[in-house]
C-alpha cells in the first residue's frame, strides 16, 4: 500500500487503510460529511465539487444517509478517490487546505439512525444472563441456537458518542419485594456492543440473503446499549425489552466502511444444531474485532467480537426473512459482546455476577458521574490495526 503524505497518518490507527465517515461542523457551519485521516478530518465537499464527482452533494448533507444510499459500487469508487487524494503526491496541493485538526472541530451523531434492532448474539452472554435471570432453568431457552433473537429498539434515542447519559426512572420490584416501586434504577449498567449500518434498502416482501450482506451494509460502528437492568428485569416478560433500554444507545461518531474489515473476517466458533438453511447460505463469519471497557480511565474488561454464536449476516438475514423490509440508515447491532473468561464481559452485570461480585476497585452498576469509554480495534488491510472511533458517555443523576 501506499504511505499516506498526511503528518502522523502512517502507521496510525487512522492510516489510509481505514477511512471512516462521520459528520463535522466547525465554527457556526453547518454540519457536513468528513473523512477521518490521522489526527485530521478531510472536509470532502469542496474537494469533490472542485473534480466534479457525480455525487459531489453527498457530502454537503448534515448526515451519512446520502452517501450511503448510494450503493456499494460508489462506495467502492469512493474509496478508491480517497486513497489517492490522501497517498498521491499529485493531490496534495488541492487536498491539504481542507484537512482540519481533530481538536478544531464538532463531531455529530453520523446517520440518521431509521428502524434500530439489537440482537443478543453472544452465547457466552446469553448463557451468562440467563444462569442469572433464571437460576432454576436451563440457561438458555429452547429457540436461542436456532435463531438469532432480536427486539425492535428505539431509534429516536441513539445518541453519538459523548453525550451525557441521565440515569433513567421506572419501576422495579427485586425478587424480595411484594410490590413494585418507582424511582431512579439502581441497577444501571452498559452493554459493549458493534452496530451494523444500512445504505441501500430492500424492497418489502422480499428477503435478503446471507450472502447479500455486503450488498446492504455500509459499515460498523461501535455502540453501548445503556441498560437499566431492574427496569428491564420487571418488565421483560413476556413481551421483552422496553423501558429499560430505550432511554439512550450511543454509537461512535465514526463508520467504519466494510472495505476497511477486509483483513478481519475470521470463522465463527462453530454452531450447534446445524441452523436451517435460510441462514446457512455461505459460510458464517464473524470479525476480529477486539473491545475495551473503560471505566473512570481503567480497562475493566476486554471483550472478543470473534467469539460470537449468530454472524452479522445471519443476523440481517433472520431480521428480514419475514420480508419486513431495510431503510437507508438502520442500524443493527450485536448484543453485548461476551467471551468465555471472566475478563472478557461486555456488561457490568456479568463482570460483577449480578451485582454479588464487585469488581475492579468494588464496583457493581454504575454511579453518577462514571464515564465509560468503549473502544475498538481490528487488523487492518495493511497488516497494522484500524480503530472503529471510541464510544464513550458520563452518568447524570436521575431527574
Ligand atoms: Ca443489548
């Protein structure tokens, strides 16, 4: 590959092998669509409309959704654009001027996020969870390794990356009580979690295959599926998650193209029964993606997205094997990302078994004013790592 001639750029975790997209402003200006090079965002729009690229206007918008609608072959041309503006030597005297400094700019949530659903894709996770909602039961229910089970989220609530989080109220009866009661939970915890972002929709009616996922999918974000985990513990049954998540789910301010995980893709850890056939087309593959989560500043747990039981397209295959249809912008994410060690839950309530076992410095949910930071990694094309951005949000007391 070549280097890029962008300062600090090479060898980062931004170098020319990744490229994500997001959404800037600076000053009083409207918000645009960027391109993360190293420390810098590329304002794209006036270097696009300077070559007279065809869809020069999809980067004026204050969201990815334009760009992304426009399908794989323009994202694929895209790419290949952008390497050069940013490795060509040639480029440089009409690119530089519109590199602005990281530290100059406001950075937006990217999409505007259409129909949100989360999956629950970890078998470690699942396993976990259900050995602690239901410790007289097997610990997972009859249809998990037959399907990917999902809910429908609310996509109104997802928030970029550094938004405050105000601690949720609701209902909540522990197992102890007789009667519910209302006030802020005391159970409020994170999930570790990838998003995958659509661009080009499908028609209703009509379902997409496994292997048509690269088709559909733009790119990856990180995300943090807030929970409130009494809420959600009252209310679950029997129709699932409610009020207990929809009160904020906050992604990374970058999307990562599918064209940057190329070196990523690794063999699912197997699954058992074999699944039936509609999720079966191609082999299931998962992604090399490594997490973190910090917690106030220490890394409390390192989750492998590589360990995960249901692939990303196996999941948008059972997700529209109905024939419900995508939108230009939906945004469906993993399920907490769990690994088989201790030290490898994506969740509070896993790492500190249901509250009964404090962890790093004694620590069970979360408090007001923790900030959790979750951050991403994977093997870039050029044999270096890329990062997927940081996702990260403080807690405010309850209101
Ligand atoms: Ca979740």
């Amino acid at each position: 590959m070549t280097t890029s001639w962008v300062e600090g750029a090479a060898g980062s975790l931004f170098d020319v092998d990744n490229l994500p997209f997001g959404v800037f402003s600076r000053g009083g200006e409207e918000p645009r669509v960027g391109v993360r090079i190293g420390e810098h965002v590329l304002d794209v729009a006036p270097v696009a409309a300077a070559e007279m690229l065809d869809v020069h206007h999809v980067f004026e918008e204050r969201s990815l959704n334009p760009l992304m609608a426009e399908g794989p072959q323009v994202w694929q041309s895209l790419r290949t654009w952008l390497t050069g503006l940013l490795t060509e030597e040639a480029e440089r005297d009409l690119v530089e001027p519109h590199l602005v400094p990281l530290a100059e700019v406001t950075l937006h949530l990217p999409v505007e996020v259409a129909d949100y659903v989360d999956f629950y894709a970890s078998l470690d996770h699942a396993s976990n969870v259900g050995k602690m909602f239901r410790p007289d039961a097997e610990p997972l229910l009859p249809n998990w390794r037959h399907l990917p089970v999902g809910y429908h989220g609310r996509a109104g609530t997802v928030v970029a990356s550094g938004a405050d989080v105000v601690r949720p109220q609701g209902q909540r009866k522990p197992p102890s009580e007789d009667v519910p009661t209302f006030g802020p939970s005391v159970r409020l915890d994170i999930e570790a979690e990838l998003g995958f972002v659509v661009g080009t929709p499908s028609t209703l009616g009509e379902r997409v295959p496994v292997p048509g996922f690269a088709d559909h999918v733009f790119g990856l974000v990180g995300l943090n599926d807030w929970s409130a985990r009494d809420i959600q513990a009252w209310e679950y049954v029997p129709l699932g998650p409610f009020l207990g998540k929809s009160f904020a789910t906050s992604i990374s301010h970058w999307v990562t193209p599918l064209a940057a995980l190329d070196a990523a893709w690794v063999d699912l850890p197997g699954q058992d029964p074999e699944p039936l056939p509609y999720l079966t087309e191609g082999s299931p593959r998962g992604l090399d993606i490594e997490v973190e989560v910090e917690l106030n500043g220490d890394v409390v747990a390192r989750p492998p997205y590589r360990t995960m039981y249901w692939s990303p397209a196996q999941m948008l295959a059972h997700l529209t094997v109905n024939g419900a249809s995508l939108r230009t912008g939906d945004l469906f994410a993993s399920g907490t990302i769990s690994g088989p060690e201790p030290d490898q839950r994506g969740s509070f309530l896993e790492l500190s078994w249901g509250g009964q076992e404090p962890f790093g410095e004694g620590r069970t949910f979360l408090e007001d004013g923790d900030t959790v930071t979750l951050r991403y990694t994977a093997p870039g094309t050029a044999g270096g790592r890329i990062s997927l951005g940081d996702v990260t949000g403080t807690i405010l007391p309850a209101r």
